[in-house]
C-alpha cells in the first residue's frame, strides 16, 4: 500500500476529570488517545487522505488502546513497533472555566518510545511507501535518543524523496529553549513545511516582527522552507477564542478566514490543522490547504478528545461560508 501521509511521533493515554473538576477533588477520569502525530494522522484521514502512523508500543492493554482507536478512524498502525518493556506515557487534562485556564500534567518519562533507538524503525521498509513524512518538535523533545532517531527518519524521509513537514509543536515541560533551538534548526534545515503558532518561532528561534505575515517569511527564507503555516489565535475567554491561520509558500502570503468558536475541547487544534492542511495541500495546494486546515480544525475545537471528528462534507459547507482572502 501506498500512504498518503506517514506520521512519526509518541501516542498517549489521555484522563480528565469530567465537568471542569480539578485532578485532586475528581473521583472519576475520562479516557482518550492522542498525540500530536497521530492526532494529524486522524484528521488527513478523515478528509480522504491515506494515512499510517509510526510509533512504538508497550505490549499491554493501553497499547493496544491507541492502537485499535488509531484504526477506528482508518489510520494503518502496521508499522508501529511493539515491545514488552516500558510502559505507555500518560497525560491529564484540567478543563479550566475563565479565570482559570486549561492546565496539563505529562506523565510520559521512560515511555516506549522515549526508550527507542534508531535500529528500532525500518525506514528502508516503510519510506519508500509514502509520500509526505510527518513528524513534530514533541517527537525529539522525549529523550536524547528520540532526538537522534526523529534527526535520523527525516534524513532518510528526504533522501527517499519524501515531502518533510514538521511541526515546531514547542513544549517548556519537555526541554529547555536552547535544546530545541539546537535540535530543531538542524531539522528544519532538511524540511519542506513547517507548521507553527504565533509564539513558538519567537521562543524557539527568536524570530519575531511587526507582523505574522513578516515572521513567516522570515522563516520560510532562513531555513529555506517551501511552506510556512502560522495558526493564529484569539482568546477571548477559555470558551469564547477566534481561529484562524495565514501560510507563505512561493513568495505568496495567503491569509484565511478567521471563526469564532465556541470552544469545547482545544487540545490537539493544531494537529488537526496539520492535518488537513496537508489533505488540501496535496489535493490543491497552498490555498486550499490553508483553508481545509483552519476549517478542520476550527471543527475539532466543537468536540471531546484530541481526534478530529469532522467529515469531509461538514469541512466544505464551513469552507463555503467565508472567502479567502489572499495578499501578493
């Protein structure tokens, strides 16, 4: 088979206590599976997309959780890499109500993945099935290792002529700006798209301007990029944000949409930008990706759990509420 999209990152169990409770005072905990990559891989998915998604599991019943949930949507976990020892990482989510904001707790040291090595991963198999490899800034931020295995995979993704898309994708709780500044520069030198957030290139690279169209730019030209996304977000309240997301690819700054949502669950919104950005991009091209991307995920944000649960159809009939408006 021949995959559309191939992702590369860390899955997790997700817990949240129900109705806005605290961790401390919950007597019960919702059960999701998420992760960047994966939650990309769901949304491509879903839009049309054929996907598969690389990773290593711990041979136990939460492994096989995210593995039957990855397959739920249509995602192939053929090439997930299965061992018997580590553990699955965990995270929490405290859903906030303003004044208090969304919070969460990782509890993802020594995982599978975390533990893996380069040896791990057949790429010679697996790569020259895709098209477009994917991976984040969270995948190298799990270990040293996983540093030097997700540097490896994007070395021979390139050299087997996939397109690299990454996504910045910055966690503090994970390492320190000087790691990722040093890690990721080296990775985004081999890339071909990169997503990020109004935030993340000034932390990570120390790019910032008067504009986001500007810091796009400046990004794409540093690091010779082909596509620089930007998703760009207004917060209003936890529940009340505005979504929308501007790209420049070919000396053209292309500018979307802006939706105000009622947020449900935010987490893994950008994901599933990266997600259908790339559905869009590869169907399209830059333009429809923009506007696939922040019109699944702006959808993504109006349901429960890290997937995209939207439909291709639902995705249109958004797209064909608002226009594009595109800057030369």
């Amino acid at each position: 088979m021949v995959y559309d999209l191939l992702t590369f990152g860390e899955a997790m169990i997700r817990l949240a206590p129900p109705q806005h409770c605290r961790l401390e005072q919950t007597g019960l905990l919702e059960v999701e599976v998420g992760g960047s990559e994966l939650n990309a891989a769901v949304a491509a998915q879903r839009m049309g997309l054929k996907t598969a998604f690389v990773t290593k599991l711990t041979r136990n019943p939460l492994g096989h959780l995210i593995e039957n949930k990855a397959r739920e949507h249509g995602v192939d976990m053929t090439h997930a890499v299965w061992t018997d020892d580590h553990r699955i990482g965990l995270y929490f989510v405290e859903f906030g109500s303003a004044p208090r904001p969304n919070s969460v707790l990782y509890d993802r040291r020594n995982s599978a993945i975390a533990c893996s090595v380069a040896d791990d991963f057949d790429w010679d198999r697996i790569l020259p099935k895709g098209k477009v490899f994917h991976t984040s800034g969270i995948t190298p931020a799990l270990s040293p290792s996983m540093a030097e295995v997700t540097l490896d995979a994007v070395k021979r993704a390139k050299k087997a002529g996939l397109l690299v898309s990454v996504d910045l994708n910055y966690r503090e709780r994970l390492w320190s700006r000087e790691q990722a500044r040093r890690v990721m520069r080296e990775i985004l030198e081999i890339a071909d798209v990169l997503f990020t957030t109004e935030e993340d290139t000034e932390r990570v690279f120390g790019i910032a301007a008067a504009s986001y169209d500007e810091v796009a730019r400046m990004v794409a030209e540093q690091f010779k990029l082909r596509v620089v996304a930007i998703t760009l977000r207004g917060t209003q309240s936890v529940k009340r944000n505005t979504w929308s997301a501007i790209t420049y690819c070919g000396n053209e700054l292309y500018s979307a949409p802006t939706y105000e949502i009622e947020v449900v669950d935010r987490v893994g919104s950008g994901d599933s930008f990266a997600g259908g950005f790339l559905y869009g991009y590869l169907t399209g091209g830059a333009e429809l990706g923009l506007r696939c991307g922040v019109a699944v995920s702006a959808l993504k944000q109006t349901s429960h759990g890290d997937f995209c649960w939207t439909t291709r159809e639902e995705v249109e009939r958004v797209m064909n509420q608002q226009s594009l408006r595109i800057v030369r």
